[in-house]
C-alpha cells in the first residue's frame, strides 16, 4: 500500500490553514513516513547510492506487517477498528492497541519534529486528528514536546544533524554514522516513551504475544546500538521471520500456524 501514500504535504486534510492528518488511518499515517524519507533523501547520500538506503526505511516496513498481522486493530473486541486483516485489511487504526500506541511514538513524533524543522516547507502548521474520548496521544509539536521532551530533542538533533551534514567536512563514512547515531538515538528515545505511555494497553494482549513484544522491544535495542543501517533491503530480511498474526496462548514460537 506504498503506493497509495502520499509525499505531497498537500494531499493531506486542511483546516484554516493547518495540515490535520489522521494518524489513526493507515494510510495517513504511512505517508508520515513516505513525506520523511522523501524530505531527508537529498541529505541522505551518505548512506549509500539510490534512494532506499535510509535508516527510516525500517520504520513503514514495520508498520506493514503490524497492518497485516492484524496488530493495528482493536484488541479489546469493543470496536471492529482494524478487525479485517490480512492483505485486505481495513485502514483503521485502533487507539487500544499496544502495537499502534508504540507504533505513534515512531511515526507521529518524528513527523511533527520534521515539519518544525522545516522538512515539509517553510511555515508548516501541524495538528493531528484524534478520536473523541481518547486521551494519552499528543497531536502537536508543542503538546509533544511538553509531554516527551527527550524523544522531541532528539527527533530534532537528527533532523538538525542532517542539515549540517551538508556543509560538513566530515569524510563520507563518518558523516553516515553519524547520522546513523542520531537517528538511533532519536528512535530508542521515541520507544522509550512509548513504553512507558503503552504499557496498559498490553493487558489486551496473550502471555504469549506480551512475551513476544517485549522481545520486540529488546531487538530494537539492540538494532539501535548497533547503528544498523535499516534500508529498505536492509530491513525487509528483518520482517520475514515475524509472526504474521497475533499469538495465542497455546501458541510455541517460532512455529506458528497461520
């Protein structure tokens, strides 16, 4: 469904001159993602020849199989957000699912970080749509700010950091892995935050699928430390081993039944 997000600020809602996106569709909030890596591109020419070799390239990839594997949707079975999944599932995403709260630390952070930051033109007003009665997601730059402070400072080093990038006289391989530590630094700060923001929302969950998204979580650690440069080809051999549906309780990985 790449394919059918945007790159375009524009194509987004807009009211009285702000851009007011739906992070809790699908494709809204993959085109958070699409408009990153289309703006930091030009500056990412360290990573590598072609346009695939960002680090950010793991983050949409993981929000794919989140949608397939049936992660996104309502696991509380209160609301039918989410309920179709599969390659046809539907674009809701439910605000009670764990996966999609950690999963908004990762996407809306760094989205409002890049519009402040000018990566989606000069002067951009952002607020994020929100569904009514949910509390516990900011929507803005400022609002994010005020609540997760060290993930916004970071997101703001990297995109700061790729800028200097530019003028610096740093070698080529150096420039990339400092870019690399930014934006480590930056994604291990948004899961932190996440984390701790989440954490109720995993009493919907099996033993199991608990179990296995704090395993989720330690790879990600240690992917972050490593500086791993998570490219489209990168990371997609990071995704086939990932169960593609929730787990149950009589589930024992890694074989799981479809």
């Amino acid at each position: 469904m790449w394919g059918h997000a945007t790159e375009l600020l524009l194509d987004l809602p807009m009211e009285d001159g702000v851009v007011i996106p739906d992070p809790w569709h699908y494709l809204h909030r993959m085109s958070f993602y699409r408009m990153i890596i289309a703006s930091t591109n030009p500056f990412m020419t360290s990573m590598g020849p072609g346009e695939n070799q960002s680090p950010v390239w793991g983050l949409p990839l993981q929000l794919g199989w989140m949608l397939t594997s049936g992660r996104l949707a309502d696991p509380t079975g209160s609301t039918t957000c989410g309920a179709q999944g599969g390659d046809t599932a539907d674009m809701c995403i439910s605000p009670s699912s764990w996966w999609s709260c950690v999963n908004y630390f990762s996407s809306a952070l760094p989205f409002l970080s890049a519009a402040k930051q000018r990566f989606m033109g000069d002067g951009v007003l952002v607020r994020l749509q929100i569904p009514a009665g949910v509390q516990g997601y900011c929507t803005d730059y400022d609002s994010c700010k005020a609540a997760h402070p060290d993930a916004m400072n970071n997101w703001d080093a990297f995109y700061q950091g790729l800028k200097e990038s530019v003028t610096s006289p740093l070698p080529e391989n150096e420039k990339k892995d400092a870019i690399l530590g930014l934006y480590w630094k930056a994604q291990a700060s948004s899961t932190a935050a996440a984390s701790t923001s989440c954490v109720a929302k995993m009493d919907s969950y099996s033993g199991v699928e608990k179990s296995f998204a704090s395993s989720w979580l330690n790879a990600g650690e240690y992917v972050a430390a490593s500086y791993f440069q998570s490219s489209l080809e990168l990371a997609s051999q990071f995704m086939t081993p990932l169960p593609g549906r929730i787990l149950k309780d009589d589930d024992s990985p890694p074989n799981i039944p479809t």
